[in-house]
C-alpha cells in the first residue's frame, strides 16, 4: 500500500473538546467506521501535537473552558502553518462568530448536539475537501 493510499484509508481527524464524555464518544464514532482519531480536552495539547504532525481534518469544540476558544486555537493552528481543514461544533450561533469562522475559511460549523449521521457526513466531505487542496 502506498501512502497515498494509506492517507486516503486512514485520514487523521483531530478532535478538540474540553468535555471529556462528548471526546471519547466522538473519537469512538470516528473510528469505529475506520479514522485514525486523535483527540485533545485542552487547547494548549492540541496545539503542541498540532507543530509536528500532519491531520487533514480538525474537528474542534467552540467553547473550551479556557481562556481559547475553537477559533482561537484554528487561528493559531493556521498560523503555525497548519494546512487542515477545520470544523467548529458549537451551540453558539452568534453572528459574529459565525462571521469569524467565515474569515478563518472554516469548511463547516455544524450546531450541537449533532447527530451522528450529520457528523459523519460532514467529516467525510471535509476528508474529500482535504484531499483536493492537498492534490
């Protein structure tokens, strides 16, 4: 199997939520149908692993209980020269924070709670996004 190939059978998704129930049982959906999954509880983690690896999509909580939020943590990612594709979950709907995803060329922000279905489907076309800015 060539790398290519093994990217595309096994896309990173990094997961970021400070609730640690709602962290595993994402992290179990995601690869029980076949992602390699890595999840993070706090921002300041995410972003140490996140300056030496490669994932294609980030699937990141809005409200972390710290003083970051998710769009914190995927601006500092995109500055550190992170090229994923990020996916905010949230419960928040202001405008403005929607406005700030739009700016931070979010390539979803999907309301909680969210049905599994939604979730796979919106990873699965992430996944397909990832892999065209890659190609």
């Amino acid at each position: 199997v060539g790398l290519a190939q093994a990217i595309i059978h096994n896309p990173d998704v990094l997961i970021l939520d400070d609730d640690i129930d709602l962290l595993t049982t994402t992290a179990e959906l995601l690869a029980d149908v076949g992602y390699k999954v890595k999840g993070f509880a706090d921002p300041e983690s995410a972003l140490e692993f996140a300056i030496g690896q490669t994932f294609s999509v980030g699937l990141f909580d809005f409200r972390l209980g710290s003083l970051k939020n998710g769009l914190d943590v995927v601006e500092t990612m995109q500055a550190l020269g992170c090229k994923s594709v990020y996916v905010m979950v949230s419960a928040d709907v202001e405008s403005s924070t929607r406005l700030r995803a739009i700016n931070l060329k979010l390539f979803d922000f999907i309301r909680k709670p969210v049905a599994p279905e939604v979730l796979l489907e919106t990873i699965s076309r992430a996944l397909a996004h990832s892999q065209k800015m890659a190609a």
